[in-house]
C-alpha cells in the first residue's frame, strides 16, 4: 500500500524545493543553545513548503523532548529500538559495528531501507505531513548507556522523499559513536556563548574527518544587531559557514517553559530563509 513516504511526481508547488527531498538532516549543538526548538521550526517550515517531514528524535536524555515542542504531547510514543529488539538485541556502534538489521532480516537497513508501513503506529506520532518517531529514552538508573539508541538514530533510513530531521544529544559526544555517518547535511545550532562558537568549531574538523562536506551554522537567539555581527565575525574568523539566524522571541522561551507547542509565526520569516539556504548548500 501506498504510504506518504512513497516516491511520487514533484507537484508545482515542490519543484523548486526538491533539494531536500529524501534527505537525513542531523542537527546538534551545546547544551541550551536550543536544537530541539529549532528542529520544531525546520519541520513546521519543511511543511509549510509540501514537504512530508519526518523527526527522528534521538536524545536519550530529554524526557519530553521533541513532542510537546511539535505536538504539545505530555504522552511519548513506543520507543524506536523495541522494534529492532531493545537493548537485548542493539549494542552500541562502538562494541559492535554492524550496521542495523530488521529482526529477521540479515539485509542492512542501509541496503534495504525502511518503509513507515511497517511500523505500528504505537512507534510513531503523525499529524498532517510531520511525522514524530522517538528512538528512546534513558528511564531508570544503571540501565545502562544510550549507545544501542545511538546505533538506530545512525541507520535509520526511510524508504522515498520525505526529509528526515535528527535531534541528537547535546554536546559533540554522538560523533565519537560516528552518528552521523549516513546523514546528508549536518546543521550546529549555536547561541550567544562562547562555548557554542567552540562547539561549531570542533563539529566543522568532526565532519571533515568524517567526510561530511555540507554543514553549516544556525545562529539562535539573537537580541541585539550588535550580538548578531560579533557572532558572525568569530565563526567568520573560524571558516564556518552561516546558513542564517534566528530572533530571539519571548514566545518560544515561554513555550519551552510550560511544556507547550511552538508557535513559529513571529520567527518564521527567518526559517524559511534558513530552508533556502539548506537548500542552496545541499545542491
């Protein structure tokens, strides 16, 4: 059966967007600097534009995460790696390698990729094109580590032309596990602190090593033009590509607050033009 996945004709109002069709998009940065609520503005945006949006949310230590954000869920969804087996079946992808395999299936997701219709709809949120899949989280102490969720977030792949957008966790530790080996564009949401300008920093030599060649900034949170220039002067200095920024606006701060969806109407100007940038690299 046909699903919205599924490769289909570009209509007209897709032709000119069609740079993303079918691509993993792998979002990070430091802690705060406000990935989750970016990747909430990318897919409301990727909508808007025709696109079927699927969000991989692969922060095993954010216990609400990308659903309240999207959909204003205080409920999570069955986590991804139960269908792969748990944790009895996925180990992490630095003890072992292999790349992920369906349960009784020898055939690589990486060779045969994965079509949504086979997975329950207990796995997944859906609501108009944005899709919402939740890999796992970390729910009690000594469970143990997060490394078999990080070897799911990597292999992932869907089967036809929706975009897929990854959350991962904060911080730079995901590429030490080699998460973004199959992604197409790697995305470093940076916010006014030194620290996240480093963090832009080692990503742009991480990728090079991984042979990532399309990455770039997203600047978040700017106040003021003068925050706005100096930011860009010290990532300028460091060779790193802008895809563009975001404002600060009062309304996604309260929306982080209380755990409710984003409204992404006073910003959205400023995401769009960040798609059109994302576009342009990935050509």
């Amino acid at each position: 059966m046909d699903t919205i996945y599924d490769k289909a004709e570009a209509s007209p109002d897709t032709v000119s967007t069609s740079g993303l069709f079918g691509k993993r998009i792998l979002v990070c940065g430091k802690g705060g600097s406000g990935k989750s609520t970016v990747i909430t503005l990318l897919a409301n945006a990727l909508s808007k534009k025709k696109y079927e949006v699927v969000v991989l949310d692969g922060d095993a230590s954010n216990p609400g995460g990308l659903a309240r954000l999207l959909f204003g869920m205080k409920e999570s969804v069955k986590p991804l790696i139960d269908f792969f087996g748990g944790r009895g079946k996925v180990e992490c992808p630095v003890d072992d390698p292999s790349i992920l395999r369906r349960l009784n299936d020898e055939i690589p997701l990486t060779k045969k990729h994965i079509n949504i219709s086979e997975i329950p709809e207990e796995y997944y949120v859906q609501r108009n094109s944005i899709t919402l899949l939740q890999v796992g989280k970390i729910n009690q102490s000594f469970e143990g580590c997060d490394g078999p969720m990080s070897k799911v977030t990597r292999d992932f792949i869907l089967e036809g032309d929706a975009v897929t957008l990854i959350d991962v966790e904060a911080g730079i530790e995901h590429y030490g596990r080699g998460i973004e080996k199959n992604v197409d564009q790697v995305i470093v949401v940076v916010d006014p602190t030194f620290e996240s300008i480093l963090i832009a920093q080692k990503v742009s030599i991480l990728c090079q090593g991984m042979g990532i060649k399309n990455y770039g900034i997203i600047i978040n949170k700017i106040s003021t033009n003068v925050l706005k220039l100096y930011i860009e002067q010290e990532l300028f200095k460091r060779g790193l590509d802008v895809y563009g920024l975001i404002k600060y606006d009062n309304s996604l701060f309260e929306a982080g607050l209380t755990g409710s969806s984003i409204n992404s109407g006073v910003v959205m100007d400023d995401v769009e033009k960040i798609v059109g940038s994302m576009i342009k690299h990935m050509g």
